[in-house]
C-alpha cells in the first residue's frame, strides 16, 4: 500500500465517528491511552449476566421525544434482533450507545460496572463496542486486505511513520476475518470492485479486526440479493456466542433465520420482546408495525 493511501485511509478512518481505537497504548498518552489500558475487551464484567444495559433513557430532539424511558438489557453473546416503524428511534438507540448522542436522563450500562454515559465516543469504540453504519465505508482504493491491514493500524504513530508490520497474532487473525466474512479468494481485489454486499462484509471484517464484544449493526443487509443477505445471516450466526449483537433490520426473512429474542420499538420505547413469532402475533405490534 503506498503512504499516500496508508495515509488518507488513516485519515478517515480517524474522521469517521467509527473510528475504531484498540486497546493498545496511542502516543498521546492521554486520557485515552490510560483508559485503553484500564479496560479491555476481556474486562467487561458481565457476572450478572448482562453484556449492555439501559434504564428510562429518554432523549429529546427539539421537545421531540425519539428515546421515551427506554428500557432494555442484551446478555453476553446474544444475537438480539431490533425491529419498528420508521422514526421509533432504532438508530438513535445506537447513537446514544456509542456515545454520538447525549441522553438526557437514564442510564446507559457495559456489563456491571462500565457507565458509557461517561466516555466520549472513541473511548467507547476502544471499550470493545464496534458499530456499523447502513452505508458501506470501505476504502474503494485499497484491496480487502489492505481494508482489514488498516483497521488494525489504528496507533497513530505507525500511521505517520508508514511502518506499519503485522504480527504473527495479526496475521493469523487478518486469515481468520477474511475466513469468516467470505472474502478469502479476494484479498487481494480492490474493495472498490466488490459487490454492495461484499463491502459490507468487509466493513463488518474492519469491526472484527479490533475483536469487539458487542457488536451494532443497523440495517445491514439493505440493498442486498437474497443470496448475500442469506450468507449474512449465516455469518451473523457464525459470530454470536463469541460476540455479542445487536442488529436492527427489516427484513422479517432475515430476521427469521438469525432471530432468538426480538425487541420492537416504537415511539422510543420497547413495544413488545418475545421471540418473533410471540412478537408478530402481538396485536399492538401488527398495528403500529407488520399490518401497514
Ligand atoms: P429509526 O432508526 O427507528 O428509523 P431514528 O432513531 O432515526 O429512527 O429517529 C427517531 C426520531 O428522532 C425520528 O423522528 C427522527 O426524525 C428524530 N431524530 C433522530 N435524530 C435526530 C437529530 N439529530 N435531530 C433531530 N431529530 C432527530
Ligand atoms: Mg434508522
């Protein structure tokens, strides 16, 4: 990869509210280092059984309440499916998660002990909870595997310098990500060549080279054929367990074959839980979501 790329790839990705900071020690020697070090992944304590909490988060945009008292807790390794109208808050929910958005009261929990309420949003991407937006962000310019290369050159330093060697770990672990995202026989084509669905396995390949612990994902398998959106949700279930998900879409025959426990969200507030056959016979939930 040449500097010129290395470079202006680094700069997005630093520019993207996505950007993914790992739990290795940056330069700056801030706040965000010495936070990196006080907590990785493998810290989140999770003895109560609980990987992500909230409790009556409401936000309000313009006397507009788009979160409304929302209530909700996600279990270390679940694959939770979030589904409801348009406009019931399902992204401002990751907003506020990732720290984009600011509630103005509740609480919003990492395992037992971690109040994301108090950290900015690189800081929590560090923690270990990555987010992938509904529009592919990939570099078109570079190949996949200059694509995942990048997600883990996030240390500042390596970034300017342009020496950046992968690692034993890192390599073994670049292997395992393309494995896993179906993208193994195209390492070496340039990201801006794949398939919509393609680039959005990859992005979700740059989430999994920080090896996050919850995962958001809203709306991935829009635009998608039938085909990609069937080999999603294989690799969605491929990663549940091991991660933890959150995954908010339409798409009721994805949700059908991923689903475990649906959460339906309306008006910024949990509707209905159960699984998807409990929820879809509930009749307030055919009223405000599947009957239109
Ligand atoms: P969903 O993802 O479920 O479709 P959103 O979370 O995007 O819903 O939006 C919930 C409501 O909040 C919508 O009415 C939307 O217009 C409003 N909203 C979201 N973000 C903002 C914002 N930054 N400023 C003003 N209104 C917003
Ligand atoms: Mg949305």
């Amino acid at each position: 990869m040449t500097p010129d790329l290395m470079e202006e790839g680094a700069k997005r990705l630093e520019r993207q509210a996505s950007a993914q900071a790992t739990g290795r020690a940056t330069e700056s020697g801030g706040r965000q280092a010495g936070f990196s070090r006080l907590v990785t992944p493998g810290e989140v304590d999770t003895t109560h059984g609980r990987i992500l909490y909230l409790e009556d988060v409401s936000v309000s945009f313009d006397g507009f309440k788009a979160i409304n008292k929302l209530s909700l807790d996600i279990a270390p390794g679940e694959l939770r499916c979030i589904i409801g109208p348009n406009g019931a808050g399902k992204t401002t929910m990751m907003d506020i998660i990732t720290g984009k958005t600011r509630p103005d009261s509740g609480q919003v929990f990492f395992g037992s002990t971690i109040d994301l309420l108090r950290y900015r949003e690189a800081e929590i991407a560090a923690m270990g909870i990555g987010r992938k937006f509904q529009k592919p962000t990939v570099f078109e310019q570079l190949t996949v595997f200059e694509n995942l290369e990048l997600a883990l050159a996030t240390d500042k330093r390596v970034r300017r310098s342009m020496v950046f060697t992968l690692t034993g770990e890192d390599k073994d672990r670049l292997g395992e990500v393309l494995q896993t995202i179906h993208l193994a026989d195209s390492a070496a084509r340039l990201a801006g060549n794949l398939s919509h669905g393609q680039k959005q396995w990859l992005e979700i390949g740059m989430l999994l080279m920080q090896d996050p612990r919850l995962l958001l994902l809203d709306e991935p398998v829009a635009g998608m054929t039938d085909e990609e959106t069937e080999r999603t949700a294989q690799l969605f279930l491929t990663l549940k367990g091991k991660h933890s998900l959150m995954v908010v879409e339409h798409d009721m025959n994805f949700i059908r074959t991923i689903s475990e426990k649906v959460t339906v969200l309306c008006d910024g507030a949990v509707l209905a839980e159960g699984t998807l056959d409990q929820v879809q016979a509930d009749e307030r939930v055919i009223e405000v979501y599947l009957g239109r």
